[in-house]
C-alpha cells in the first residue's frame, strides 16, 4: 500500500499537472483532490491521507489556509505529514510552519514542482516524521541575518544534539530529559548556538526555528 497523499491546490492547471505527477508514482496514493480549505478539511476527515500536499495560499482568503491547516493537523492530528507549496520565497512562512516542530512538514517553491524527485522525495520524507525546507527559503533567511550554514560547524557536538532536539519542536524541559542534563544546562547551551548562529537578538520562538532551519538545510539531504 502506498503513501495516501490528498492535494490541495485552487490553481486548475497546477492542480491538475500535481495530480498527474503523483498518479505516476508506485508508492503515492492519490486519494483525494480539493480546490479550498473547506473541501481539504472534508478530504481529511473522509479520506485519511499520511500526508497532504498543499497550497500555502487558497480560498476562502487567499492568505494563509495551508499553514493553518498544518497547525490544525499538528494539534489534532499529528502523524499527518504536510506538504505546502508556495509560489513565494517567503521565510516567515517556513517560521510559521515549523512553530511547533520540524517533524512531518516540508516547505517548496511551486517552481520545485517540476523537478518530480524534489516533490515526491518530499512526500516521502514527512510520511516517515522528516523535514524538507526548500533552499531558496532558507538562502533568503540567511541573507536577512549575518550567519550562513557553515556556522555550525562552530557548533560543540553537545550543542549540535541539544539543536538536533530542538529540531523535533521539544522545549528546554524535554530536551533536558532525553540528554540526561540539568533544564539549566541547556538553557546555557541553547544561549551558546544562538549567539554562535548570530540569533541573540531575535524572540525567543523565531531564533529556535531559525536555527532549526540552518540545522535543517546543513543535515544530509535537507534544504530541499
């Protein structure tokens, strides 16, 4: 039995074009197709997808369905994998998406869509709990702020598993219990990557996942 994946998309022809791309796949399930956030949310609960591919911006407001929708599977429905495609190089987007962890989300330009591999090895990597961020985005976060990725090969090995951690959207508390180290300890660490990865003076939630986008982009097989 393959992936089930349900596809969201209000442009016709992209949506159309997306859904013979994942027909072709042996492994992907295509179980479902919508063109808004009510009928993907219909999709979800009649359909049961392992991940969903979709627009960031759809009707009814054009804004931001597909990141709300990923913060709704998040909370309700957490082994969902979710897929947003956007026509936008957008970082704050990524922010958004990644709020309450990296695992099961992945975040690629429209234009990746041609790329068939870029897609379905996206889909395939959130069904299994990875992470996908595109390049683009995460080369326009590191030109709006001084560090690039090779910062962290500054990075303690300590400090590279507390951010490993941290990738999976666990909290100082949590990390301080799966490394066995003082909530204290981490907190110094934590403090330690920021200020080596040039984040000391964002907010606390942006600098955590901006770190975890450069941890993303620099692990094997990440930045899209």
């Amino acid at each position: 039995m393959g992936i089930r994946v349900v596809l969201a998309e209000d442009n016709t022809l992209l949506r159309e074009g997306i859904a013979r791309l994942l027909e072709r796949a042996d492994d992907i399930d295509l179980v479902g197709i919508a063109a808004d956030r009510p009928e993907l949310e219909a999709l979800i609960d009649k359909a049961s997808p392992d991940v969903v591919v979709t627009d960031i911006r759809m009707p009814p407001t054009g804004t931001d369905e597909g990141i709300q929708i990923a913060a709704q599977l998040r909370k309700n429905r957490p082994s969902i994998g979710v897929v947003v495609l956007s026509q936008f190089v957008d970082h704050a987007y990524a922010l958004a998406l990644l709020d309450g962890g990296s695992e099961g989300r992945a975040y690629l330009l429209k234009e990746r869509v041609s790329e068939v591999d870029e897609l379905l090895n996206a889909i395939r990597a959130v069904a299994e709990g990875g992470s996908v961020i595109d390049s683009k985005v995460v080369e326009s976060l590191v030109s709006a702020k001084r560090p690039a990725t090779s910062d962290l090969s500054r990075l303690t090995p300590r400090e590279r598993e507390i951010l490993s951690e941290m990738a999976q959207g666990k909290s100082n508390a949590a990390i301080a219990a799966a490394l066995v180290l003082s909530t204290r300890a981490v907190e110094k660490h934590t403090n330690s990557i920021f200020s080596k990865l040039g984040l000391s003076e964002e907010l606390e939630l942006n600098r955590r996942v901006k770190a975890v986008l450069l941890y993303l982009a620099d692990a094997p097989g990440g930045g899209g």
